[in-house]
C-alpha cells in the first residue's frame, strides 16, 4: 500500500497535462513550475515501497508521474486506483510549492522596490503614482495614435537615464531601438538644453551623455531578432540602465512571442524596459469581449460610442498580459491627456499634458481617477502631429 489517503484531492489530471503541455509549447514556465516538473521522487522524502516502484516503471521525476492519468498509472504500476490517487496526492504536495500569505508577499514586494529602484520621469504628479517613476525588472508600455508623444517621452527617459547619478540620474548606458527611424540626436539634444540648461552647458556634457544612448534601426524583423543578441550581449558587458523599443508594433505585428523575450530581459537585467505601441481600429466584435459582461451588445456599443472609443492598442490582449504598466497618451477636443491605464500600484488615472521644448509637460500634478470603459479608452480628436519647436535653429 502506497500509505493514508488523508491528502488533500489533486488537480484533475486533464487540467495537469494541459498546464504542462500548453506551458511547454509557449515557452512559457515560470521558475516553480520547472522546479516542480524537474524535482526527482527518490528525493522527495516518499515511502521507500512507493519509490521503487516508479523506479522500477522509469518513473524519476514529479512531471513523470503528474503527466499521467490515474488510469495511465494504474495500468503501468499493476495496483488499485486508491492506491494510484494517494500516491499522486503525496507526490502533488511535497513538489507544489508552498502557500504565501498577503503579508509575506507584501513584504517580498516591498523588498524587491527596494533593491530595483525607479528611474524618475520628472513628472512630479505619474512619478508620485509609480512610487518613484519607470520600475525596473517589468515592461513598461506607451500606447497612443502617432504624434502623440511617445517618442518624446522615449527621448526624455534616455536623456534621464544617462545624466549623472549627482543631478539625479543612473548615469548608464541606453540602448534605444528605433524601429519606426523616428529618434533625433536634434531633438533629444535639445529636450536637454531646455530640461538641464546648468549640465548641458558645461563643456563636453552633451557629448557625454548622448555618446551613452546607443541607437540601433533594424529595418526588418530579421535584423530586429539578430539584434537581440546584440542587446543580450551589451547588457551583460556595458552598465545599461535603460532599454527602449520604439516601437513594437512595427516589426512584431500580430506575433507576440518576443513579450516573453523582453519580459525575461527585463527580469534577469533589472533595468527598466520601455517599448511603444500604436493603436489600429476596433473591431465591432472587440467592443465586449468577456461573457460575464452582461450588457446587451446595443448598450456597449452604445456607451463605446459615447466615449468615441474605437481605438484599442495594436498588439492586443495577449500581448497586454505582458506588460506591468500601461500609459496611454491620447487627444480630446484638442487636449492631451496621459492615463495609467495599468499598474499594479495605483488606481487608473489621468493628467492632461503638453510638448514643450523639454518634452512632456504635466499641466496638473494631481490626476483625475477615472471608471468604466475611459480606462480603455484611446481617443485622438484634434490634435496637431507636427512638433517643431526650436530644432531648426539646432546647430
């Protein structure tokens, strides 16, 4: 006899091998899902009697036994189903891993701000909300129509992550992938004269810093997947404190499988990565997209158009999952506006913005919190795409 049957019921083996085979062909486990499937029996602390025989069956590690059904096993091992579900049970809980309580993860997160840190946007109201700025180790996404501002913002980050750690920056390396050619050394110069006129002034400080923020334009997504190396590479060798795809959307279109690429870069570099993506139409079948949302589709599309929300980010749901903080920059009645439309540490909200000759502009540091479909919604009536400023009298 395999022991007591007093364990707690197993996931049902359906649901086990579709969580095992699905993670697997995404390319997707997390650490403790491949700590579990790799933990070996004879390890586990398991009654000799049933150690042995799923040796003497070539049954080694927890995937092994967790990838059959009880059927499966009852056939393989020659014992009762009893025997079959008590022995999954034990092999089930020793391999899980083991319950967390809120204050122990609170605790955790707290830990983890604390040895990331932030890279400051110097908007006093979204850095508030951030709890310091852009976090490390996650993705951070700008999501609006073109024009709008996302590069700017993408400039002025560079610029911050570069400038000397004495006036408040990382004083690290940037590297900034210009998928879309729209980065201007021009523009980016002087978002810093006008941001930092006492640094950038000094002798050779201007040089510096933007000697530090290396551009690369891959004109395809080949190029862009063979610079992936690149970027691998020169994180490992050069103090980078920021990454920048500007934009996703250009060369990703409808595949969202580098997410877990840059998620993973994120993670293992612990800087921040920031990419862009444009938004495209929404289709009429998007407009309700969960079955628990009971409205009848005539009322959705009904407050949809009330809030003129037919734009939706390009790369979609899936792609969405792998962000940790949304910003959606968008245009109202001739208006800015800038939305936390995602984060895990506060609440939406929204700040109306300008461009100026130092980039974005909060006109108020105290955002507005919003409800209902304006979280998602991406708006751009009346705004002007052309941003000139004083980069013709750039040298």
């Amino acid at each position: 006899m395999f022991g007591s049957a007093s364990l707690e019921p197993t996931l049902p083996v359906f649901l086990r091998k579709q969580v095992w085979g699905r993670r697997e062909r995404e390319g997707e486990c997390s650490l403790w899902v491949r700590e579990m499937a790799n933990k070996v029996l004879s390890e586990m602390g398991l009654p000799k009697s049933i150690t042995n025989i799923f040796t003497a069956r070539n049954l080694l590690t927890a995937k092994d036994v967790l990838s059959l059904t009880e059927f499966e096993l009852m056939e393989l091992l020659d014992v009762g189903f009893a025997e079959v579900t008590t022995a999954v049970a034990q092999v089930s809980e020793i391999s899980s891993p083991p319950y967390q309580t809120a204050l122990s993860l609170l605790e955790q997160c707290i830990q983890n701000e604390y040895l990331s840190g932030h890279l400051p946007t110097r908007l006093k109201g979204l850095d508030e909300v951030l709890c310091g700025g852009i976090p490390f180790g996650v993705l951070t996404e700008l999501v609006g129509p073109a024009g709008i501002g996302k590069t700017q913002f993408c400039m002025k980050l560079s610029l911050l992550a570069s400038l000397p750690t004495k006036f408040g920056g990382l004083e690290g390396r940037v590297i900034y992938v210009d998928v879309e050619s729209k980065f201007s050394s021009r523009r980016m110069i002087e978002i810093g004269v006008s941001s930092f006129p006492d640094i950038f002034h000094m002798e050779g400080m201007a040089q510096e810093m933007a000697g530090r923020i290396l551009v690369l334009q891959p004109s395809s997504l080949a190029e862009f997947t063979e610079s992936l190396q690149q970027i691998k590479v020169s994180l490992l060798q050069h103090q980078v404190k920021l990454l920048v795809i500007d934009s996703m959307t250009a060369v990703v279109s409808g595949d969202t499988s580098l997410s877990v690429v840059f998620r993973s870069l994120a993670e293992f570099s612990r800087i921040p990565v920031v990419v862009t993506n444009q938004v495209r139409s929404q289709c009429s079948d998007e407009i309700s997209q969960y079955a628990f949302q009971v409205q009848s589709r005539d009322d959705t599309i009904e407050e949809s158009a009330r809030f003129d929300s037919h734009l939706v980010p390009a790369l979609g749901i899936h792609w969405s999952h792998a962000v940790t903080i949304r910003l959606v920059l968008e245009a109202k009645s001739g208006e800015r506006f800038m939305k936390v439309a995602k984060s895990p540490i506060s609440p939406p909200l929204v700040f109306p913005f300008n461009i100026t000759s130092s980039g974005i502009s909060l006109l108020t540091d105290v955002g507005v919190e919003m409800i209902g479909p304006q979280i998602n919604a991406i708006q751009n009536q009346g705004h002007s795409d052309v941003i000139n400023f004083l980069s013709e009298r750039l040298p």
